[in-house]
C-alpha cells in the first residue's frame, strides 16, 4: 500500500473523461504502445503514450471514451511528448485494463 495522502492532494489531482479520437503504433517506445489523441471538449485535446497493445487493438480504441489525468507535466517518451495519463490497471495477467464510466459522459468532464 502507498503513503497515506490528505483529501487536499488529492483535490490536485485533475482526473477527466476524455474519448480517443486517433490511435497510431509507436513502434519507438521501449514497450509495445500506441500514441492517443484525446479529445477532451473544452480542454482541447492532448496526446498520450498508452501501453495497452496486448487487450486492444487500434480500431477497439476509436471513439472509445477514456478517464485520464490531465495535470501532468508532460513527459518525452522517445520522440513523443505526452500530455496526459490514460488510466488502467493491471488485470491477472499483467495487462492493463482501461478504467472508464460505464455511461457516456461529455468531454471533459471531471471525475471527483
């Protein structure tokens, strides 16, 4: 289990749902990706390097809506800047399983 944090740093945290307008392969990233572009309505959209090539293929992930952590700094991942971080876990197998509202949701919308 991680350190115990205040409900106050969580409140930093800007988690949103966005949907994934773009996938491509990244064959330069050390671990098989793809690169995202995520729409996520009035914040605009913003690029994401997604490990989730082993439960998803790229046309899965078309039009598919995502939550992800918008207030990252952005992070150089071979020759790809990515701007936010999609959300998953890590199911029996070691794959990672995209977390997502079970309704559709507006772009942009804040998860709390």
């Amino acid at each position: 289990m991680k350190p115990a944090i205040t409900f106050e740093d969580f409140l930093k945290v800007d988690i949103r749902i966005g949907t994934i307008i773009e996938v491509n392969d990244f064959p330069k990233a050390r671990k098989p990706a793809y690169q995202l572009k995520i729409d996520f309505g009035v914040l605009g959209i913003k690029k994401s390097s997604a490990q989730i090539t082993d439960l998803y293929t790229k046309e899965d992930l078309l039009n598919k809506q995502v939550s992800a952590i918008i207030n990252f700094k952005p992070r150089q991942i071979a020759n790809f800047m990515s701007e936010c971080l999609v959300l998953g876990i890590y199911n029996t197998d070691g794959n990672v399983v995209l977390l997502q509202a079970n309704k559709s949701a507006k772009n942009g919308e804040e998860i709390s």
